[in-house]
C-alpha cells in the first residue's frame, strides 16, 4: 500500500466520521454507535476529557511553543546548546545579521 492510497483511506474515514457525528448530534448523542471502522470508546472520551487541561493552560502552552516555530530561533538554540556564543558568532554560525539575531534572541 503506497502514501497515496493511505491518504485517501483516511480521508474517507474523516468524511464518514463527520457524517456520523452530524447523524448522531441530531439524534442527540454521537457516542453511543458505531459506523463502519469508526467506533468510540465512550469510557476512555470521558476518561481524557475528565483529565484534560483547562483551556487557559493550554493556551499558554500553544504560545510558548511559538517560539520554536521560526527555524532561525531552532539555530540559535542548536548554537547555544554547542557553547556559549556573542550575537556576532551566532550571527555568522546562522547567515544572519547581528540586529536580526539580536531580535530573535528578545523572542526567545
């Protein structure tokens, strides 16, 4: 089985997960029933949901991670974690400007 005959597998399990769940919710409740490969342990939803993070906390969590979505800050890190280096040697190590790791470095 090729990535592309995977991909079209799991599309069609999301489409057919969106039709049971729009089915369900207006019967009133989607976690009662299975439809074809799609089944939901009712137990185990309640389980995580009950454990889950409150939203803010989890905010919080999504910004911080933001930080290491610039590859130019991932240099920086990667340099840092080798040996302690002045913004003109992180500078030369990513290609970049002073002022522009200067910048990155007040993000981080």
């Amino acid at each position: 089985m090729n990535i592309w005959t995977i991909i079209q597998m799991k599309k069609q399990q999301k489409n057919l997960y969106a039709l049971y769940i729009e089915r369900e919710s207006k019967k009133g409740s989607y976690m009662e029933e299975n439809v074809e490969q799609i089944s939901i342990n009712v137990e185990k939803v309640n389980k995580i949901k009950s454990n889950f993070p409150d939203e803010d906390l989890l905010f919080d969590i999504a910004e911080n991670f933001k930080v290491f979505g610039d590859s130019t800050r991932m240099k920086i890190i990667a340099a840092l974690l080798e040996e302690e280096l002045n913004v003109s040697e992180i500078a030369a190590i990513t290609n970049s400007t002073p002022s522009a790791i200067s910048h990155q470095l007040r993000v981080l």
